[in-house]
C-alpha cells in the first residue's frame, strides 16, 4: 500500500462484484485506520477486460483504462421509523411534607342582620304605694314688681256741640315706662259722647280724646278719663 496502487481483476461479472465488494471492505479499513478523511474522494481505473486498481494518489490512468471517483462517506440514508412509547416507569417515592403556611387574614365582618318587630306591649302593671309627702322647700325669691295701672285726672266740658272733643293724659311714676293703656268717655243730658282716639303720648304717658258724637240744644257734658298701664324701667 506505500506504492498508492491496490489492483484487482474480474473478468466475470460474479468477480467483478466480487471485486467492488472487496473494494469497499478496503475503503472502509482505510477509513477506520485513518488513511483518508470521510470526506475524500478515492480514485479507481477500470481496465477494458474488467480489471480495476485503485490510485490513493489520484493520478491519471494509463490508455484504455477508464477514470471511476469513489467517495468514502456515502448520502444519508432515510430517517428511520419512530419507536413506540416506552412502558411508564416505577411511582416515584412520597416526597417530603412541605412547611405549614402563613396564617390568613381575618375575613370581612359580618353585616348586622335587620332589626325585629317591636313586641307588643306588655299589660299596665299595678298602682304601686303612695309615697311619704316631702319636705317643704325654701321660700323662693321674691319678684320684680308687677306693672300698676294710672288714672288720669279726667277732662270734662259743658254747652256741648257735635264735633267738640276733650283730652285725658295718664303719666307713669318717675321710673316707670308706659306699656299699654286706654280711655273712658262719660255724657250727659241729650249729648252722645265716642272716644275718638287712644295712643301713647310719650315713654311713660297714655293719651285719650273725645268727642261729642251728637247733640241736641247744646245741652249735657262730655268727660272722657285717660288710663296707663306702667313698669319699671
């Protein structure tokens, strides 16, 4: 193998296979001794009469003999058929417990329910026993003077005419204010005397007028007398 030649004759064709098969094996010793790569070409001549020899060194074949390129690695073959499944493997063993969880949160409230209906009422119980009378409490203070009523001197005319009028005033005790007040009208004989007018006249005095309402022969009087209602101040 060092001169790069390796010949071979068939001159039958069951030689010939015979001799492409050995060819092969040799290849493949080749490529298992690491004498060329997977990936080289090997070059064979084919003599006329079937004879082959194999040239490691690719170098050109002799007259009559034909040039054959052999690759060492051949096509990838077909992808196989998958396997079935396997059969299930044995149960695993329990496995340790885990750690206890963190405690919750407390859960929401629970609303209050609805009110019931209010009962009926029960039966009015018995009188109970009068009790002993009480001691008798303290005089109280005694009050602010109420308010006091004024009279007025009174005015009076005689002779009277339908029409004529006469004035009453009242006045308060000095610090005294006038709250309230009115006027009296008193006639005579044929005269028909009307008050015709009742105001205060001041803070603490009451005012009265009258008036002759009707008169026959100018004859009776007309009085009329003021009245005041007073407080103090």
């Amino acid at each position: 193998m060092s001169s790069g030649r390796i010949r071979q004759r068939a001159t039958r064709p069951g030689h010939r296979l015979l001799a492409a098969l050995s060819l092969a094996w040799l290849l493949s010793g080749l490529l298992l001794a690491g004498s060329v790569s997977a990936s080289a070409t090997v070059s064979a001549c084919v003599v006329r009469g079937g004879a082959l020899h194999v040239d490691m060194n690719n170098a050109r074949c002799h007259r009559g003999e034909r040039r054959l390129s052999l690759g060492i690695r051949g096509s990838s073959g077909i992808k196989g058929v998958t396997g079935g499944i396997g059969p299930a493997g044995a149960a695993a063993p329990k496995g340790a417990n885990g750690a206890v969880g963190a405690t919750g949160g407390r859960g929401a409230s629970e609303t209050s329910g609805v009110a019931g209906a209010t009962g009926v009422a029960g039966a009015t119980g018995a009188a109970g026993v009068t009790g002993a009378q009480g001691a008798t409490g303290p005089v109280g203070a005694t009050g602010g003077a109420g308010a006091t009523g004024v009279v007025g001197p009174g005015s009076e005319i005689g002779g009277v005419a339908e029409g004529n009028t006469t004035t009453d005033e009242a006045t308060c005790p000095s610090g005294s204010v006038v709250l309230g007040g009115g006027g009296e009208v008193v006639s005579t004989h044929l005269a028909v005397g009307a008050l015709k007018s009742s105001y205060p006249s001041g803070i603490n005095a009451w005012t009265a007028i009258a008036v002759v309402a009707a008169s026959s022969g100018g004859t009776g009087t007309l009085k009329v007398t003021a009245y005041a209602i007073c407080a103090p101040e």
